[in-house]
C-alpha cells in the first residue's frame, strides 16, 4: 500500500498498544437498553488527499473509506477470515479464471445501481498508471495490466484490463496472468471497492465527497484539519447502521483527543498517546480494548536515492545497534514487542525469531560490522518522522542509540503530518532514514511483502526504499503461483527471507491494539488493522 497497504502505512505510534495492566481484549455490550439513531464523535487525523479508495492507502483516509464504502469481501473482525460481502460468490476451478457474482439490492448514496461495471470500470482507473493510484500495484497480477501500466516514462497502450470481463449485471470474471490462490482473501482491501459514474466525471472532485455504497454517507464537505462528517445510509443494501450520523474529529495532538474522550467531547479512539498507557485501563476497565494487530513499525531507508544506505551491511549493523527491549519497555510502557520478522505475528507464515542476529541488540558487533562496512558520510545519520502520531519518543531514543553504540551523530528531521512524509517519499524529496509502520491489505504474508518491496511498488505504490532484489520478485512469482497454501507459504518465506539479509527496513516493534470508548456507546469495537467499525455501534440506553 503506498501512503498506507495500502490499508497500508500507520500514522500513529499509539494507534495500537498493550497494556501492562490486565485489560479488555473486546468490547463489552452494556446491560442498558440500546437506542437506534444518535450521534457520536471519534478521533481521527487529516487523510493524507482525496478519499477515492483505489487511491487511498494510509490509515487515516482508509478509515473513512472503509465505512463509506462495500466491497466484495469483508475480514471477520474477531478471526480475519475473509467472509463474503457484497459478493454472492467468488469462485475459480483453477485460481486463475474467477468468476464473481454480486447481491442484489446495493446502491450508491446517488441512488445509482451497483452493478459488475461499478467493479470493473473502478478497476481499470485504478490499474492505468496514468491516473498514478496508490493501489495499482494491486492490479498487476490481472490479465493485461502491463497494457495499463508499462512503466514510467512509457504509455499505455490499452485503456481496459484484458482480464476483466462484464457477463451480465451481476456477474463478472477476472483471468488472472497465473494462477494466484490468496486472490479472494485480495479483494477485501478497498482498491478493489466499486465506483459510481460520477466519479469518472471529476475524480478530484469526487476524492473531496466521495460516493460510496457503504452503510454511511458523507454528511456535508469535508472540512479538512478540523472534521469529516458521515450519516447513516438508510438505503444501504446489507446490514444498516445504528448510529444516525459520525463525526470524524481531525486531530494533530493525540494527548488533546484523549483527554476529549475523557470528558466525553468524543466517543471512542483507536490511538492512544504514551502518556495514557499506565493508567488507560483501570480509568476505562471494560471499555478499554487490547488485542493484536496487524502492525510492524520499521526505520527504512531510501536505498535506490541515497548511496550512503546501500550496503546491506551498513543497514544490519544499524539494526542490531538498537536495543528493542528498551524501546518497547522504557519509551512504550511494554505496550510494543520487538519484532523480529519482516511479517505480523497475526499472519499464517510468520516465523518467530526469523530475523535472527539481524534483529538481536549486540552493539559491540554492530560498531564492527558499521565500521568494517565504511561507515556513513559525514558519521552522520538523519531521521525523519510524522509529528502527528506520537513518535518524537521513540525516534529520539533510537537517535541516542545510535550515537552511543556507533559513534555518529544523528539529526531528527520531524514532518508535520504524515502525508507530508509519505509525499516527499513518494517524489523522492528525502534522503534521510525515515519512520514507516505498516498494516496489512488483507490477511496474507504476500501482503508484507511485495506492496512494500516489490519493483512494481516503486512508483505507484509503498516502496519508498526503491529496493530491488530479482531473487526476491522471483520467489514472489512463485508462491503466487503454488498449487496448494502450505507451498506457497514456504515460498514467501523465502522471499522473506531474502529481506532479512538485505534488511531494506528495519522492523523495530509489532503492535498491540489499544481503543478506549465513553460509557454514551456499546458494541464498539475495531479491526486487525485497528479501523472503526461504526455500523455495529450502538447508543447505550
């Protein structure tokens, strides 16, 4: 995901965190009669641009995307199995020729019909690199996508995926280039979600008040840095919403909005500030939530634009000069786990301690291996970060890490918000290491591995490194195409461990999900990549 998945980069450092406490690990409903309709507010911070869901990727604009919009599949909030959702069925004989047939009764907010053309028209924009999508890189394993998109600096000379075909209405099949068996699981993430005709008329216009056909609607302009508001759809062709209208409250402080949620301005937040971890739990008991998530904080480097960080060696010897243990104890109250693999604990394939030496704390060979390896220009190390999540802490302490156990100096490089970040990334303006997190797309070990670091990746999606392995886009092309899920899941292990060795990134910690919610709401609760789901929210009585 570039920006995000791809659902995606994580804006916050606090938007998931364990509590040393003994905590809630769901929501709890309250005995109290619940009420259908009521307003509410909840945290949220400024989407990085317009809020079309083939172009959205970091979490703050896939938050709202995920409630304004119903795509095919939906990921089960307690086990992350993709279950069906707009989808009728989704099925192949062969994992290459998918046939989908679609429910009836799902309108866009415009009262327009959804149909199998609202999927395959919003596919083809979003698979022609012309229109630069975040999420094109989720299309290229669509029969005919290098038509769409050849490459920067060259044309496309299509303006249709060969592979995608209207049947009927409520039908239509998609050929893959080979077979792919994670590709139902796929199409949970929302560049996949279906788009109206209005939108091929001004899609700026559009990103700005988006058209969904999801359970909630937008409610007005999008007041950007200050609130998004959205209401119930009471037309929605699945489950309709309690609630009567949201307002998505836009903050840069994470300390401010929880400190509303304390007096009850907002309702409910899904990233907590450091400050709150010792005592969240015992001031929210039940209603406070702890569970994994799907995350993974990193350093990364831009290693295609900088030739300071391009010896893999310089790269270990950085990772293994920073103590984990420390960060998630001291800076994070033990609400973060050193990670030690390039994929979520949370995911089929992960593989505790695959990092091995590269992820240990050993700082006496760190300084060898960094010396050995020629060191940095100038002895000096800069990091750039989001000011808007909560990460001056943790950066800083990596900062003074480094300085002590490799002798440079290290300079901090704070962007206001994290779109900022993400486009100077993206246009390839930093040359500094940088903080990045990411949470998964949909439920798969591919997922950690080719939106972040695959070529196709590079320009139109979250390789902001530029790292380029053959060996591993290989292994990668493989295990798509293994005939059984253990296969393939050997093979991207491989693939993984292709990254270990050249540690593009540094995976620093996973998260842990931390929420809080007012005594106003019950059934609240968030997703394995720590999203709001505001339609099974109910006022309490």
């Amino acid at each position: 995901m570039r920006g995000a998945t791809q659902t995606k980069w994580l804006v916050a450092a606090t938007a998931i965190a364990l509590a040393a406490t003994a905590c809630s690990t769901s929501s709890k409903s309250s005995d109290s009669a619940s009420k259908d309709g009521g307003s509410i507010a909840v945290q949220s911070g400024e989407p990085q641009h317009g809020l079309v869901p083939q172009n959205t990727a970091e979490s703050e604009g896939t938050e709202i995307v995920y409630n304004l919009f119903t795509g095919l599949v939906k990921y089960d909030i307690q086990t992350n199995a993709p279950k069906l959702d707009m989808a009728e069925s989704i099925d192949s004989p062969d994992s290459t020729v998918w046939t989908i047939k679609l429910k009836d009764g799902y309108t866009f907010h415009n009262g327009e019909k959804v149909t199998a053309k609202s999927f395959v028209d919003a596919w083809n924009w979003g698979a022609n690199q012309d229109n630069a999508a975040e999420g094109l890189p989720f299309y290229d394993k669509i029969l005919g996508s290098e038509e769409l998109a050849p490459g920067k600096g060259k044309t496309p000379t299509a303006k249709e995926l060969k592979g995608l075909k209207v049947v009927d209405d409520k039908t239509f099949t998609v050929t893959l280039k080979a077979p792919f068996s994670q590709f139902k699981t796929m199409l949970g993430y929302n560049p996949f979600y279906p788009l109206p005709t209005a939108f091929f008329n001004d899609p700026k216009a559009f990103g700005e008040h988006p058209i969904g056909n999801g359970p909630f609607q937008m409610d007005g302009d999008w007041e950007h840095n200050k609130q998004i508001k959205v209401k119930r759809y009471d037309n929605y062709g699945g489950t309709k919403a309690h609630l009567q209208s949201v307002t998505f409250k836009i903050y840069d402080n994470l300390d401010t909005a929880y400190n509303d949620l304390r007096a009850d301005n907002i309702q409910a937040t899904n990233k907590l500030p450091i400050s709150a971890m010792s005592t969240v739990a015992s001031e929210f008991g039940d209603r406070y939530i702890n569970k994994p998530e799907s995350g993974i904080g990193y350093i990364g480097f831009p290693i295609a634009y900088n030739p300071a960080y391009q010896k893999p060696e310089i790269r270990k010897a950085i990772s293994m000069a920073i103590d984990r243990d420390s960060i998630t104890k001291t800076i994070f109250a033990g609400t973060r786990v050193p990670a030690s693999d390039f994929v979520s604990p949370l995911i089929n394939g992960y593989r505790k301690d695959a990092c091995g030496d590269a992820c240990k704390y050993d700082p006496a060979k760190a300084k060898d291996l960094f010396t050995q390896a020629g060191g940095l220009p100038n002895n000096t190390l800069e990091l750039g970060y989001n000011a808007d999540g909560g990460h001056k802490e943790w950066i800083e302490a990596v900062g003074n890490q480094l300085k002590k156990n490799l002798g440079i100096e290290v300079t901090f490089k704070p962007f206001e918000k994290f779109g900022k970040i993400l486009d100077a990334l993206q246009a390839k303006q930093y040359q500094g290491a940088f903080r990045m997190a990411w949470s998964m797309d949909y439920p798969s070990i591919e997922d950690y591995l080719r939106p972040i670091f695959s070529k196709v990746a590079i320009d139109s999606g979250s390789n902001y490194g530029g790292y380029v392995n053959d060996q591993f886009e290989n292994l990668l092309n493989q295990a798509d195409a293994a005939k059984t899920e253990d296969e393939g899941i050997k093979l991207y292990q491989q693939a993984d461990d292709i990254l270990i060795k050249d540690m593009p990134y540094i995976p620093v910690y996973t998260y842990q999900s931390s929420a809080a919610y007012t005594k106003k709401i019950k059934n609240f609760n968030t997703d394995a990549q720590m999203r709001f789901d505001l339609a099974a929210i109910e006022m309490a009585g």
